[in-house]
C-alpha cells in the first residue's frame, strides 16, 4: 500500500507542527462535550501530537491515539509523559490498519480525511474504519467546507502567518504560507515556509483534498454508513451555505 508522503507531517518538520498549526476553534471543547461521561472505547485517527487526544484522555476518556507519522507519535508520548498520563498509539495507515479492538466511537480529527486523495482511498479508508467499529458505533469526521472566497484568494503568492518562539528559543523565526486550488482535482496545495533567525529557511509541502456536501453523503451510502448529523461549525450549528465547517456524525448499523 502506498503510504502518503505529505512531509508537513514527518522527519524534521515535525516539532515544528505545533507552532503553526493550531487547530479549528472549539473542536477541541466539541469532543469533549460530545463524549461527557462516554464509557466507550475510542480510537482517534490523525491523532498527531496530541492537541485533542491529551484532553480527552486527562478527562478520564479511553481513548487510543493513531497516527501514519511516527515523529508526530513521538511528540505525543513525551507531552503525555509530563502529563503523568498514558496513552496506547498505532503507527499505522488509516486505509489498512488492523486491530483486534473494534470501538464505540472512531474519530478522524482535524481534516485528516482530506488526505485520502482518490476516491478509491476515501472508500478503502471508510471501509477500514466501519470494519473496526461495534454495531451502532459512532464514527465523527471534519472537513472544511469549500469557499469560493478562499479558492479565489489562492494566487501562489507568500502570506505572512505570524512569527513563533519555541519554548527554550532564543528567537523568533517567520513563518509564511502560499496556496493554490485546482479545482479539476479538488486539491488545495499549500506550502509552509520557515525562516530562521540565520537565515536559513525550509519549506514543508502540503495538499488537501476538499469536498462537497453530496459528494460525502455518497461515499457514505456507497459504504453504508447512516448519516446522523451533520454540523456547520463545531458549535453545532446547522450546515449552511456559509458554514466554515461539515462535521459529520455516522452511525454503523452492522
């Protein structure tokens, strides 16, 4: 199986991730309102360093971290050894892992799913997840909803995103970004560039594939996954035209 090779996420771009990707706003608050008093066993796909698996787990949660990036597993299990907590992880792609778990709930954090390029990835992956899930159990996912304003916006040319100062630095570095979309392939490519306080800088590539609503509403139905909900925001609020956000909530039936 060919593993993607998005270099954002590996080898030394790595330890940078935290300081430049954020998260979206309220996901994390999302989760765990969503799971208050769960006692069902979880497993989180696109785990990464940890932003939302390190809350649900100190909120008592059991909850297994996955991820295809080892580095980024490597961060996790150091910022969750300081939290004197602990944590299961997988290495694994999310379009051909095994366990012998199935779960409760399974969810797929941050997008992560726009990494499955093709349509054969987007089912192979569906597949894969509904295999692991126990009958009724509630698979959540995200990806952001298309704007023509931002596909408009994307001229390739260099944006200043903020200047950043890990912990232990003794100076800042600059970090820009630049991205185009192509909207025969539904892909947005981006790229992140860091400058540092030598000089030297580094550029980390990056693509997603975007989705429309009708076109997850098939894959899901191709997979026999019932729709449940579908959100516009991580506050719960109904898919609209101008909704930031899809979130959807599904259900195995087998």
């Amino acid at each position: 199986m060919k593993k993607m090779k998005d270099k954002i996420y590996h080898n030394e771009f790595a330890p940078l991730y935290d300081y430049f990707q954020s998260g979206i706003k309220g996901d994390v608050d999302f989760y765990l309102n969503y799971f208050r008093n769960y006692k069902g066993k979880i497993l989180e796909i696109g785990a990464g360093t940890g932003r939302i698996t390190i809350p649900l787990l100190k909120s008592g949660l059991d909850i297994i971290a996955l991820d295809i990036a080892p580095k980024m597993l490597e961060i996790l299990k150091k910022k969750v050894k300081k939290e004197n907590i602990s944590v299961k992880t997988i290495c694994a792609d999310m379009r051909g892992f095994k366990l012998k778990d199935k779960f409760d709930a399974i969810i797929i954090t941050f997008r992560t799913f726009q990494h499955m390029y093709t349509v054969k990835d987007q089912i192979r992956a569906l597949i894969n997840v509904k295999k692991h899930l126990k009958p009724n159990g509630i698979l959540i996912f995200d990806v952001y909803n298309p704007s023509l304003k931002y596909i408009q916006a994307g001229d390739w040319q260099w944006q200043r995103d903020g200047t950043v100062q890990p912990a232990g630095a003794k100076r800042k570095f600059q970090v820009e970004y630049r991205n185009r979309y192509d909207m025969s392939e539904q892909m947005m490519y981006q790229e992140f560039r860091f400058t540092f306080p030598n000089g030297n800088q580094k550029i980390a590539p990056l693509k997603m594939r975007f989705f429309f609503r009708f076109e997850i509403e098939h894959l899901l139905h191709l997979v026999d996954l019932e729709i449940k909900n579908l959100y516009g925001d991580f506050k719960k609020n109904k898919f609209e035209n101008t909704s930031p956000e899809m979130i959807w909530v599904v259900t195995s039936q087998n």
